[in-house]
C-alpha cells in the first residue's frame, strides 16, 4: 500500500483499522511497529500512534516490548455492545414516527425499500457474505442518519466496526443473511405503519438473534 506523507499518522490508522475489520490480521499474532513500519514505506512514529489510538479506541491490546494483538471480545462485551445498538437504533426507528408520511419521510421509505431489494438481489446471485454485510451497514445507518444526531452517529460508526470484525469470521453470521434479510422487511414494515411497539420488538429480534449468531465465534469467550 502507497502513503502520502500528509496525516501518516491518520493514514496508518485507517490501513491498520480496515485491516482488523476485514479480518486480515490474525487473533493471538503480535504485530510489531517495525514491520508495519516497513511494509507502508514510513517511520516507526506514526504507527505507533495509529497503534496507541487503536488501543484506546479498543481495537487491539498492547504487548508491551513486544508489539500489540487484535482484540478479542467477551460475550459480555458483545452483549454491551448489542445492547447499546438495540437502544440507539430502536430510538432512531421511533424518531421516524414524527415525520410519518412527509415527503421527508417517504424518501427514507424508498430509501430503505431500495436496500432491501440490494438484498434480496445478492441472496439470489453471488451470495456473498460480506458484500451483503455493506448492504445491511447501510441499511441501519440509513435510518440512523435520518435521525441527524451527529453523537449517535459518531457512537454507531465505532460499534459498527467492532461488531463487523467479529460478523465476518462467524459462521453463523454469515450463514444467516436470509434471516437478516427477514428481519430488516420486519423492522421496514413496523416504520411504514408507525407502530412504536412494533419497532422496538422488530430491532429486539433483529439483534437478539445477531447476539446468538455471533455468541458462536471462536474469538468470542466468557470472562473467566
């Protein structure tokens, strides 16, 4: 990979940060600064920076003298994190209900409807998990952008990331597209009618159901 010589450090970050999402760097592997270092062509500084925020951002665990891991999460973690996106995005889906039948609202509609034939049109050709894992982003950030609070949106993007790591090594997430596909139709349908309970029920499926797909990840463990 080629790097300008502005923002290194934001640059590093970002090629370290896609690396760990799209699971090219291995659990239980140290990477060390060195060899980052030399691969990007740079110096050591700003990848130890990059290192240092991913650390703090949560993305991966220092070994000190030694270099850093990828972080593996707790079921516990997961449950936070599945608990926090419940919360958020079942408030942006309820946000909809002010706006029903505006021109506003409507776009969002043809928006979301638009998504879902993306999705129906990937199970029924390539089938490929981790394209159909960009749709399904872009349908819950659809709905969260309609909502327009930037701090929600901040908070999302971050879990987002981490819960997309864990997603594309699990099996069970993969294997379930059709599931999601259902799931979301439920969520759509419930802000098409304006039904508060119904939105709240159809994100607490949609997301219980994520929490027992990924429970089943080889790098997703109980807190001793």
């Amino acid at each position: 990979m080629e790097i300008n010589k502005k923002s290194l450090k934001v640059q590093a970050y970002n090629y370290l940060k896609d690396c760990i999402i799209r699971g090219k760097f291995e659990y239980d592997k140290i990477y060390t600064e060195v060899n980052i270092a030399k691969e990007l062509g740079i110096s050591r500084t700003p990848i130890r920076e990059a290192v240092l925020q991913l650390a703090h951002d949560d993305f991966v665990e220092l070994k000190p003298n030694k270099g850093f891991v990828v972080k593996s999460y707790s079921i516990e973690e997961l449950r936070d994190y599945l608990d926090l996106r419940k919360a958020i995005e079942g408030f942006c889906g309820i946000y909809t209900i002010k706006t029903k039948d505006t021109e506003r609202w409507q776009l969002l509609i043809g928006k979301l409807e638009e998504n879902l034939n993306s999705m129906e049109h990937e199970l029924e050709g390539a089938h490929d998990p981790v394209e159909f894992m960009k749709i399904d982003s872009e349908f819950h950030f659809t709905l969260i952008d309609y909502a327009g609070n930037i701090q929600m949106t901040r908070i999302m993007r971050d879990l987002r990331d981490k819960i997309d790591r864990i997603g594309i090594e699990s099996e069970q997430l993969a294997n379930r597209c059709e599931e999601t596909f259902a799931e979301h139709k439920a969520i759509v349908k419930a802000i098409k009618e304006g039904d508060k309970d119904a939105i709240v029920n159809a994100y607490g499926y949609h997301f219980e159901k994520c929490f027992e797909a990924m429970t089943g990840c080889e790098n997703i463990h109980n807190i001793a």
